[in-house]
C-alpha cells in the first residue's frame, strides 16, 4: 500500500509547502491527493472533504491515518532529506509542540479565510 497524502489545493500557503515536498526525492513513490479536485478519490478512503479541509492527512504504508502534526512527521519520515527532522521529533518527543503550533496555525488559517470571505 502506498503513502497518501491528503491537502488542500486551493490554499496558496499549502499547496506551495506540498509542491516543495513533491519535487524531493521519493516523492513519487507517494500518492497526493487534492481534496478540492480529486473528490472521487477521496471518496474512496471514506474520508468527507470537510474532515479531510479541517486537518492535514496522511494515510501510511500499511492504511493507518495520521493528521495534523503526526501527519507532517509521517511525510517526511518518507523523503529522505526530511528523515532527519522526523527522527529529531520522535527522540525528543516534540509532537505535542508541533501539534500545538498546527493547532494555531489552523486557527490563524480559518480566521484569514472568512476575513477574505472564502470561509463557509
């Protein structure tokens, strides 16, 4: 089974992050799937586009999903020029760190999308 990658397409700050990540090395042993565009794929991991807009996902090599910030250390636990930062992160157990700066992220994220009138 291969790693999936799910993100959002229509957000400029994401889809340029992805882009950097699909010219690495190995990324093409990856599925990325644009759940903006690819909504029957989508459809297919049972997964709403709603859930799939409200948190980074990334499916791993034996069908286990991870989200948020576990889901950045599982991608990059897959391009060798990122294995590095996943290994700091899980030997000096900085999830919760990450997870909570994606939390904010997220919050600041959201918020710019309604002031822009995209929200909803």
């Amino acid at each position: 089974m291969r790693v999936v990658v799910l993100y959002d397409g229509k957000c400029p700050l994401c889809s340029r992050e992805i882009s950097h990540y699909q010219r690495r090395k190995d990324a093409d042993k990856i599925d990325w799937v644009d759940v903006t565009r690819d909504l029957d794929q989508l459809a297919t991991f049972g997964i709403s586009q709603a859930t799939a807009l409200a948190r980074f996902h990334v499916r791993d090599d034996l069908g286990n999903w991870q989200t948020g910030a576990a889901g950045f250390v599982l991608l990059w636990s897959q391009l060798p020029a990122y294995r590095w930062l996943a290994g700091t992160v899980k030997t000096l157990h900085l999830l919760p760190v990450l997870e909570w700066g994606y939390v904010r992220f997220l919050r600041w994220r959201n918020r710019k999308s309604c002031d822009e009138k995209t929200c909803g």
